[in-house]
C-alpha cells in the first residue's frame, strides 16, 4: 500500500467496534482485579460478560460492514512475517485497517477469551457448584480447570502486552494515533477509501444490553446491611442438629460437620474428658447423636462442596486433626491474614468462622460470601 495519500477524514471503525474494543479492555482489567474469590461473584459476571462481548464481536466480524468484517483483515503468515520485516527495518507498510500482525493478534484474543471464559464457567460449576454449568462437573475436575483458567489469563494478559507494544510501535512509526482512532473511529486515509458506516443503532442496542446487565449486578447491593448482607452465591446448607448446635454452641460456634474428616471427630468425641482442658460431661446418648451426625456429614461426606473437598484432600490420611485451623488447607488459604485482624474485637480468634464467613452457620462456606473484617466496620455496626 502506498504510505503517501491525500489526508481525509475516513470514519474507518464504527461505534460498535470502538464500544466493543474499550468494554472489552475495561471487562478484562476488572476480571484480573477481581481475582480474590471475596469478589467471585463480580468477577464471575465480568467473565459472562466478556462472553458475550466475544459473541457480539463474532455477530460483527460477519455483519459489521468495512474493516470490521473478518474477511476484510485476513491475512497469511507469510503477510505476517513481511509485515514485521518491515517493522524491524522501520519501514513498515501503512494498512487502513488492521495490519497483518494485529488481525493474527485479533483472532488469537477472541480464541483465548472464548477459552478463558468456558474454562471460567466450568471452573465455576465445579468449584463453586453455580452458574450455567453448576454441578454438572465435580470439585476436583473445577479445581484442574481453574489452574487452566488462571494461565491461560496470564498469557491472554502477556497478549494484550504485545497488542499494546504494537500499537505505540506502529503510532510512532506511522505518526498517527492509533489508540485515538479508536475513540474517534476516523483515520486519515485515501478519498477512495470506503468509509464505514456509523451503525448507532447497532451501538444503541450494545449500549443498552450493558446497561442492564450492570444493572443486575448492582441490584443486589442496594439493601446490602451488616445485619443481612448480600450473599451473591448460596448452595443448601448441610442437614442441622439441635443437640449439636446446642451442646457445641454453648462455648463457641458450632463447627460445620464438613471442615473436619469423620477421624478427626471421633478422637473429639472419644477424648471429651480432655476437649482442649475442659471436661465436655455429655452424656453417652448425646456423644452418640452427635457423633451420628458428625460423621455423617464429615468432609468425606461432603466432596462435592469445595471447602470439604479441598481440606479432606490437604490432610494426609495418618493424620488426624484436632483443630480446623491446623489443616494445611486452611492454613494455606489464611497465611496472608494480619495478625492484627484476628486480634479484633469482631473477630478475637482463628476459630471465629462466622467474623468473616456470612454463611458459616450454614456450613456452605462459599467464597464470595467471605470478607475481612476492620474495626471500622464493627464500629459502625455497633451503630446501625
């Protein structure tokens, strides 16, 4: 292509393209953000949405008109390898529309988001036990899928990288602004060049979906209080016992059946003349029932849910632990908690489940359900 043209003002990208391309990388920046499993739910959303973005940008690359048509920026990879000659020699060729380079970059985005998404969602279904795909894989395949899911992000970011390296490069060598071509949509470019067509009502429609899906999101934490908070994911609560509430609750929280193996509580149980220096004196009727329902709703009872999986899975099998906050899985997942957080008056203790856990008497112990609490927090709450 020639590199010397009559300067006009081209409308080259139209405004679906350019509300594609920046809610695309603001949805991404917030996924990466919103890594902590405290904030799954919004991130789980971002990862739904980029979906969808994917599928509009799939619609587009068919239907979009000029330049945003795939069949408009395919290129071969001996175009791809020119085209960098040339970079490298600072000659490059000038493109209208996406270079060789940025279309293979373009189509391996959309194929990792596509992955990065779908392996999200299965992840969700298996970890988590929500979303489209809730239960219908277990907790230990989830776990697999989001080790995928999480590198497949970093590369997608390493990606995006490279995009943006690209992007300064070819602004620099050409003396054009590319990043600000595509708030504009308008290039300079050749009057024989076909402009694209502005689409609005195609923008309206893309404007109007985000609206409502943030809408959704939002909805929830209108009404959100310290008193009854918003718990974005909830599973069933595991069967309850009265004695065991009871009988246990009497000196702390009841602990859930499933954050200890059925080993673990029938040491407790058998040594209830020495429960951590107090002498429990339960009757033998009330050590049976209790034990019953212990076992019965253990960790390994309970492997389809994530926290009972993944601590029975952290203890090896001649172990037996006495204490929720000595399993390797619980250690690992608390080791960057501040010594100060647990010194708290709202919180006093590592045993205090339900200081950070909202659904802790439930025994559901969903991530996105979890917060760290501050003692700004609990004096507010003392006042509402």
């Amino acid at each position: 292509m020639n590199t010397k043209f009559t300067k006009k003002p081209v409308l080259i990208w139209n405004l679906p393209i350019r509300l594609f391309h920046w809610l695309l990388v603001l949805s991404f920046l917030g996924a990466w953000i919103t890594t902590d499993n405290r904030f799954l739910n919004i991130h789980a959303f971002l990862g739904y949405f980029i979906g969808g973005l994917v599928l509009f940008r799939l619609f587009w690359g068919i239907f979009g008109g000029p330049n945003a048509r795939f069949r408009d920026f395919i290129y071969s990879l001996a175009d791809v390898k020119k085209f960098l000659k040339g970079m490298l020699a600072m000659r490059p060729v000038h493109y209208i529309g996406h270079n060789p380079a940025g279309s293979w970059a373009i189509y391996g985005m959309l194929i990792f988001l596509a992955v990065i998404v779908i392996s999200g969602i299965m992840s969700l279904g298996g970890d988590e036990g929500q979303g489209i795909l809730a239960n219908w894989t277990g907790v230990e395949f989830g776990s697999l899928v989001a080790d995928i899911h999480n590198g497949l992000a970093s590369l997608m970011a390493w990606l995006v990288a490279v995009h943006i390296l690209g992007v300064v490069v070819e602004s620099y060598l050409h003396k054009e602004n590319l990043s600000k071509s595509m708030i504009t949509g308008v290039k300079a470019a050749e009057p024989s060049v076909t402009a694209a067509k502005p689409a609005r009502f195609t923008a309206l429609l893309l404007i109007a979906a985000t609206i409502a899906a943030f809408s959704y999101l939002l909805q929830h934490y209108d009404d959100r209080t310290f008193q009854n908070p918003y718990i974005p994911f909830s599973k069933p609560a595991i069967a309850d016992n009265p004695t065991w509430r009871s009988e246990c609750g009497d000196c702390h929280m009841a602990y859930s059946p499933l954050l200890l193996p059925a080993r673990s509580w029938n040491k407790l149980l058998n040594t209830q003349d020495n429960h951590f220096g107090e002498d429990l004196s339960l009757e033998p009727d009330t050590i049976k029932e209790i034990r019953q329902y212990l076992t019965a709703h253990s960790a390994e009872k309970n492997l389809n849910r994530e926290a009972a999986y993944k601590i029975n899975r952290s203890i090896p099998a001649d172990q037996i632990p006495l204490q929720i906050t000595k399993t390797p899985y619980w250690m690992d997942k608390h080791d960057g908690i501040q010594d100060s957080v647990w010194k708290q008056d709202n919180v006093r203790s590592k045993g205090n489940c339900s200081s950070c856990h909202f659904d802790a008497d439930k025994g559901t112990f969903q991530d996105a359900a979890m917060h760290i609490p501050s003692d700004d927090v609990a004096k507010k709450k003392k006042t509402t």
